[in-house]
C-alpha cells in the first residue's frame, strides 16, 4: 500500500511538511509505505488549457515535475494534497499543478476511485477556504474523500509552534489511519463502472 503525498509550499520542510509527515507516520504504522512529493521553489507553470494533453496522460509541458508525479500516481493507492495558507486560499504552485495533473490524467486518470485527503496549515485563518478548493478535485474525479476528526489543519508559524498544535497534529494522525482503512476497504469493493462521452457545454450556438 502506498499514499502519495504533495506538499504544495515552496518550504520543502516547513509546516505543511510537519503535517504531511505526522499522517505518514501513522500510517507506516498500520503497514503503508509513503512519500511526500516536493513542489519546491521554482516558478509553476499554469495549465493553459492547450488540450495538447488529450489521449497522452501527460502535460505537454515537462518542467515542474508533473508528469513525473503522473507516472507516481499510477503505482498510488491513495493522495493526500497539502499547501500552506497565504490568503485564505490555498498556493498558487499547487493549485497550477493540480490543474495541469488533473487535466492532463482526465481521459485515463489515476487517481479514480482512490482515497484523498486534503491538508492546510496556517497561523491563524483562511484553512477551510483553502480545503474547500482543493476537496474539489476530489470530487470530480471519482476520489473518495478522507476525513479526519476534526478539519484537516494544522496551526503554526513554523514547524515547532506545528508540533504545539497536539489537536492538529492529532487530527493528522487519525488521517493517516483512516486512509489506510478506506484503501483496504477500497480493495475489497472496487468502485463501480463509470458512464463516460458525455460532455455538454452551457452555451451552444445559435441553431444548435
């Protein structure tokens, strides 16, 4: 069993880190291996929505470690998407790299039918904005959503005012166990077969 984790700041060890560490660790206890893929601090590319990527399963563009994490996600049994809170809303790298894995995976996509979670870490305020908005990506892509016992947050400025958050760091923690039981779960009752070929858009040209 594997969980693929992002951490969606540019601080590749700061409090989004701390948080996606804390749910690995509980769940290398129950038997999963983990891995946090870093974002880093170089400049992110935005999906342009060139539809270059229609068919291939990967972005047309090669830089910011998309596809690499493409070709991850297909050997993953389970996600979780962390990002650190700016103004109210979650990174601007993550989101572009959402966007481009998401889109570019849509017509075969790895992440259909496994477990997600989604993971904010803040000072003060802006996380459940920020979870609303990457919770998203869960719910169009057939991923069921893993919860914890409280919001999916942590609080701090750094990483040792994190591990002061022992509510945060203990709502990380049943994340990481629940989403091993939801993929065991998963295992014994695959998803059922979804409808695809449909596509409509809201405006149609005159006469149509």
């Amino acid at each position: 069993m594997k969980i693929l984790m992002v951490n969606g700041s540019a601080n590749q060890r700061g409090c989004t880190y701390t948080a996606l560490s804390e749910i690995g660790a509980a769940a290398q206890e129950l038997g999963a291996e983990w891995e946090i893929f870093q974002l880093g601090g170089q400049p992110m590319r935005d999906c342009i929505g060139c539809n270059q990527c229609s068919g291939k399963g990967k972005c047309v563009f090669a830089d910011g470690g998309v596809n690499e994490f493409l070709e991850k996600a297909a050997e993953a049994d389970g996600f979780v998407f962390g990002t650190p809170v700016y103004y109210a809303h979650p990174s601007g790298r993550l989101l572009s790299f959402l966007d481009r894995a998401f889109y570019a995976s849509s017509g075969n996509s790895p992440f259909a039918g496994k477990p997600g979670a989604a993971v904010a870490s803040a000072r003060r305020a802006g996380t459940t904005a920020s979870l609303d908005v990457v919770n998203k990506y869960f719910g169009i892509t057939s991923m069921p959503v893993v919860s914890g016992t409280y919001w999916n947050m942590v609080h701090g400025r750094s990483p040792e005012e994190v591990r002061q958050d022992l509510e945060g760091l203990q709502t990380m923690r049943n994340i990481g166990r629940n989403m091993v039981w939801m993929i065991e779960q998963l295992k014994k009752a695959p998803m059922p077969e979804q409808e695809r070929g449909t596509f409509t858009n809201f405006i149609r040209p005159a006469g149509q």
